[in-house]
C-alpha cells in the first residue's frame, strides 16, 4: 500500500467515508474532521510513517499532505 493509499484509508476511518471516494484533491475540510480528528490523525500518520508533520504547515489538500512522506 502507498503513502496515498495509507492515508485515504486513515482519513476514510475517521471520516466515515470510503477510501476510493478520497482523491488528492480532497481538502481536509470537506472530510467534516474536527480539530481533534485532525490532530490524532497527524499523530497516527507520525507513527506509521515515523516522521514529524507540523500542522501549520499541513497542506488543505490530501495531496499536499504527501509532501512529508
């Protein structure tokens, strides 16, 4: 499984939505994900990947999320 894929399934968990309905393009707002959804994401995401992810810096996208993986 990718980087994409990885998170799409992560944030289609937390969103209750399906994972192939997740593309790039989808900004995180559209997910209806809360602050804290967001951050225990970015916390999951940190474990998984073992990288730091600055939240300020997190991209509105899916997409622009991949720059840190």
């Amino acid at each position: 499984m990718d980087a994409f894929s990885k998170i799409a399934t992560a944030l289609a968990e937390r969103a209750g939505s399906a994972a192939d309905a997740i593309i790039p393009e989808t900004k995180f707002q559209e997910l209806s994900l809360d602050s804290l959804d967001v951050a225990e994401l970015i916390m999951d995401l940190e474990d998984t990947f073992s990288v730091t992810i600055d939240m300020a810096q997190l991209g509105a996208t899916v997409g622009q999320s991949l720059l840190y993986f």
